[in-house]
C-alpha cells in the first residue's frame, strides 16, 4: 500500500515536473528557435509572450531587441535605397558602378539614354556595352592608383561626322567600410556642345580678324602713304580717299551685320509682326532696287502665285531677308541675267514658300549645305572681290527661324542657286 502510494506520488512529481520543465524551459525554447529562425530569414516575429525561465526570458527580450533595431536597419536601407536610385534617376550624367574586373553592377537611366542602349547593361562587361578603349584605361588607371581618374573621351560616326560627341568620363574608386576596393564609379558627362560652342568662338574670333586684317592693314599703308608724301596730287588723293571710303564702308558694314547677327542669336530682337500682302512688298521692293537692276543690265522679275495669301510677320525682318537674298543674287550674276523673286502657296497648307533665284555661277552640291554659316564663302577669293561681309544669309536663315519657318537653297553650276525660306501664315509672337 505505501509502495503504491509513493509509485504514484513519484509518478505525480514527475508529472508536475515535465509540466513545469515544458512551461517554463522547453517551450520558451521552442519559441526562441523560432524567434531565431523568423530573424534568420528577414521575417519579423509578434506576439510571442515573455516566459519561462529568466535566463530563456533575458533570451526572448535581447532577441526581440535586436529584431527592433533589424526593423530599423531594414527601414534605413530602404530609404536611403529609395535615395539612391531617385538621385540617379533624376541625374543627367550617365552613371554606373562596375566591380574590379569592369563588370556593370548599377546604371541609371541617364547612362541607357545616352549612349541609347536596346538592352540592360547591368551584370554585362563594360567593353561589351560600349566599344570605346578609352573609357576602359580610365578606369583601369582609378583601380590602379585607387584615386580619382578623369579624362575625355571622343565617339564619332565615321559616315557622319556631325554626329561627333565628346564626352568627360570621372571614375572614382569605391571601397567598403573595410577600405577594401571593390570596384569604380563613373560618371559620363556629355561636353559635345561646350565643345562646339569653343570650335565656333574659335573660328568665330579667327573670322572676324582676318575679316578685318585687311581693311585695317589697307587704311594703314595709305595712311602712311599720305604722311610721307606731303606733296601728292590732289587727283591720287582723291584716289586714296575713295580706296579707304570704301573699306571704311565694308568695316561698317561688318559691325552692323555683327551686331545684328549677335542680336538675332541672343534673342535680344523682338518680332513686330503684322498682316502682309507679299506681293505688294515685292513690287515695293522692285522699285527700290530699280537703279541696282540697270546698272548690271538685268531684271527684276515677280512671281507671285495668284491664290498667295496674306502673312503676319515683321516687315522691316521680311524687307531685310529680301535684301540679303537679293544682294548675294547680284553679286553672283553676270551682267544681263534676270533674278526671279517670288512666292508659292498649296491650298490648305500653314505656311508659305518664298524664293529669290539667280541665273549666275551656282553653286558646288557638297557645298550648298554650309552657305547659311557665318563667314562661309565658297570661292573665298572671288566673295571678297565682289565684297560683303559673309554674314547676310547666317542672318537670313535667323531671322527666318524667328519667325519660326527655315530656309534651304538649290543650286547646279552654272545654271543659278535659288534660296527659298518659308514662313507660317500666324506669326509665332504673341
């Protein structure tokens, strides 16, 4: 009897003690290996009730802890990722990340666009996206020195020159908080029209000298010329005087067209526009230069087509693109030849095309297409025998552009050129 009753009171102890070692120990263990798990995978755990034993409970509220701050962490990622990526999408210079071996790791949107890649560049070598050895030694020498590494780069089509681009490209060494290398970041920086604008500067400021070198070096020799002979008859003076009236004349001429064409350039020009009956200018304009027609022995012919209708535009501009055209017509005429001024209109059309075309020299087909640059003359010897300053049709073609219509030329030699410009019907100013 008392053998049974400690049997069972001992089987009762063991009873209470599994309960307790299952509540207080084996449970909360279980729990902080799942705990640990959920941490394991990123997962987050709730609801778990602190319990058991202290030490398992100091366990459960460290874990918990550091699941708290893996919160943080976690959020602080994700917002300085969401950074990152907003700061190089709204970037305009290409950028990448490439590891130690040149293999794309990141790249922004400004970087595809750019050099207008058909496929993600990222995970694929460098050299395979773009051919340019140049861009490869750049980064090779920021690995190599582990500092920052900048230089330019050039990619042309070698069957269009004009689509030349130049580009400054910075890689700069990337390491971790270790101060281990791990790769580079490059920066591409499209300079192609910073280095144009210095080509046309250049060549404008060697235009504009030697367009005045010899005007300028002409007053000077008779100057002198008239200062060492005192004694000149009045009749070579007179001579002189007209030789350096002329060049004073062709200075003047220069500046203005400077100025205008600086003006045009600068929009500093404001349109005036108005209502235009394009026939009557023509006529009026036909009047004007009555006495420049008789002196080369030639006509001034008007072809206006009968449906041409009325345009709104800036009637000094208009006057002004006429003069030019008709200028450059004479001055490349021979004596006796006709010029043709006149304007077409296809019903229904927003524009009009209007044109001056000349029966003279013509014009070389690989040159046509550079007559609108400043200071462009195709036989540069015979324009400045015949003067002018090499500007009127580069303000031609600004003014015509203002007005928001272009302007094109046709040309064969020795059958004429005849430039046409075509204006919209509504101006574009307000």
């Amino acid at each position: 009897m008392l053998i049974a009753f400690g049997i069972v009171l001992f089987l009762s102890f063991l009873f209470i003690a599994y309960k307790i070692y299952f509540k207080k120990i084996l449970q909360p263990i279980k729990r902080v290996g799942e705990h640990t798990r959920n941490l394991a995978v990123g997962r987050s755990s709730k609801g778990y009730v602190i319990s058991g034993i202290r030490p398992v409970q100091q366990i459960i509220r460290d874990l918990q802890t550091v699941d708290e701050r893996l919160k943080q962490l976690s959020s602080s990622v994700r917002v300085e990722e969401f950074s990152l990526k907003t700061i190089l999408a709204s970037m305009v210079e290409g950028v990448i990340v490439t590891d130690r071996v040149s293999v794309i790791q990141v790249a922004n949107r400004a970087f595809v666009q750019m050099f207008n890649l058909h496929q993600d560049p990222v995970k694929r070598p460098l050299m395979d996206v773009l051919l340019q050895p140049d861009i490869k030694a750049i980064i090779d020498q920021a690995l190599k020195s582990e500092k920052e590494n900048v230089g330019e780069v050039v990619f042309e089509d070698l069957l269009d020159q004009r689509q030349r681009r130049v580009f400054q490209v910075s890689a700069s060494p990337l390491v971790d908080a270790g101060n281990t290398l791990k790769g580079v970041v490059v920066v591409f920086h499209d300079i192609s029209r910073i280095k144009q604008l210095e080509d046309l500067r250049r060549e404008f400021v060697a235009n504009v000298s030697h367009e005045l070198r010899t005007p300028l070096a002409i007053f000077h020799g008779y100057l002198e010329t008239i200062l060492d002979n005192t004694e000149l008859p009045p009749d070579e003076i007179q001579r002189v005087l007209h030789v350096m009236r002329r060049h004073s004349d062709r200075l003047n001429s220069l500046v203005v067209d400077l100025l205008t064409l600086s003006r045009l350039e600068s929009g500093q020009i404001k349109l005036e526009p108005v209502t235009l009956d394009f026939t009557l200018l023509l006529e009026r304009l036909k009047a004007d230069w009555a006495g420049f027609f008789e002196k080369k022995q030639c006509r001034l012919i008007i072809e206006c087509a009968p449906n041409l209708p009325k345009v709104e535009a800036d009637t000094m501009r208009v006057e002004q693109v006429f003069y030019n055209l008709l200028e450059n017509a004479l001055k490349y005429s021979d004596d006796g030849k006709d010029i043709v001024a006149g304007g077409l209109y296809k019903n229904g059309e927003e524009y009009v095309d209007f044109y001056v075309k000349d029966f003279g020299t013509g014009i070389p087909s690989d040159k046509i297409g550079n007559i609108f640059q400043r200071f462009y003359r195709v036989d540069r010897a015979r324009s400045r025998d015949k003067g002018g300053t090499g500007l009127g049709l580069a303000i031609v073609k600004h003014i015509v552009q203002l007005h928001g219509g272009s302007v094109r030329a046709e040309s064969a030699l020795g059958k004429g050129t005849t430039v046409w410009f075509r204006l919209p019907l509504k101006s574009p100013v307000d």
